[in-house]
C-alpha cells in the first residue's frame, strides 16, 4: 500500500509526525528509519482514539513512538518492511 501522508502534527524534539494517509484515511505515527544509505518513514497505524487523544497531547505519544522504535508495534505497520529493515534515527 503507498501512503500519501497528510501531517497535523511534528515533533521536532521527538522526531514523529501524526497524520492521515489520504487514500486509505487511515490515521498514522510515524518515525524516521535508515538503511545507511537512504532514510525513509515507517508509518504505525492508529485508531481513531489513540490519534485524538495524541493529537491533543503530542507529549502522550511519546512513549508510544519508542515501542514503535523498538519494533514493539509491528503488527501496525501500514507498510511492511522490506528484508533490509531500517533502524530508527
């Protein structure tokens, strides 16, 4: 599935977006990854809730994000990774 990512929200100081995939309307968080020689965004699904309830309190997803940092939410990748899986930067 291609993701044509619509962001609300970004975390500088934490390096995440929120948003919402256009075609899909699922909504997303989302964190920068590299291979070394390119970087690219994996983006974690979220339920209707958890987006609202993040999107009025940025500092709530925060630990969330580091479960998705350490692949603790994979079963919510809206895109799967390939075999040469990126690491979180």
């Amino acid at each position: 599935m291609r993701v044509v990512e619509r962001d609300t929200f970004f975390s500088r100081e934490h390096r995440f977006w929120l948003g919402t995939d256009d075609v899909s309307e699922l909504n997303y968080v989302s964190i920068p990854v590299t291979i070394g020689v390119a970087d690219y965004i994996e983006y974690h699904m979220l339920d209707g809730v958890e987006y609202a309830r993040y999107l009025a309190d940025p500092s709530l997803a925060v630990p969330f994000v580091e479960e998705c940092r350490a692949c603790m939410h994979d079963d919510l990748l809206i895109q799967k990774p390939g075999w040469n899986r990126g690491i979180p930067i």
